[in-house]
C-alpha cells in the first residue's frame, strides 16, 4: 500500500493540558497496541480522524459503533471521561503532525525561491 496522503486540518483541540497527558497514558495503555499512528500501521491512524468521527468517539469506543469494522467496545474498561482525555490526546497529536507538515516547504522549491 502507498503511503496516507497529508495529515487533514483537525477539529478544533478540546481539553486541558492535563487532559491531554491523561490520555496519553490511557492510550498508551489500552490503544496502542492496535492503533500505533505510524505507517504502514494494521488499523487506523486516529491522527486522521475525521470532525464526524470525533462527533460520535464516545459511541465508538464505549457502545461498540464500530464492532462490524472490528473495533471492539471498551465500556467494561473505560469510562465516558476516560475517552474525553484520549480525544483531547488524539487531537494534540493531530494538530502537532499537521503543524509540522504545514511548516515543511513545498516539495521542489528551495529558500529564495517563490
């Protein structure tokens, strides 16, 4: 498979600076197992999602909206804040890997050059 295009414009950051760490570590501890944000990658780079899908997260990951695709419900272990705090970490790392292409300069043109 080739590579994803250009990380997309995120929704707007939700959360606090603490909510953020917060869901750093629930992440890194019932996340990223499956979903590493990195390519090639076996499930969705969540730095991609959509302003629709960050409108329905909580039915995703606490009421199974998504078992048919095979992401599984994690209601018996986390809780409606619990995901907050992963959206608000979601969502930096969205708006940190869209900042950084943005400051990239475009391919083929050189400092000096418009």
């Amino acid at each position: 498979l080739p590579p994803p295009g250009p990380i997309p414009e995120p929704p707007p950051q939700k959360g606090t600076p603490a909510d953020i760490k917060a869901g750093e570590g629930i992440f890194a501890a019932n996340c990223r197992g499956c979903h590493t944000n990195t390519w090639p990658a076996p499930l969705p780079d969540l730095r991609r999602t959509t302003a629709a899908t960050h409108a329905i997260i909580k039915d995703i990951v606490l009421k199974g909206a998504l078992q048919v695709r095979g992401m599984p419900r994690f209601d018996d272990v986390l809780s409606e804040r619990d995901v907050e705090q992963v959206q608000a970490y979601l969502l930096s790392l969205a708006h940190s890997a869209y900042a950084g292409q943005q400051a990239k300069p475009a391919a083929g043109l050189q400092q000096g050059h418009l």
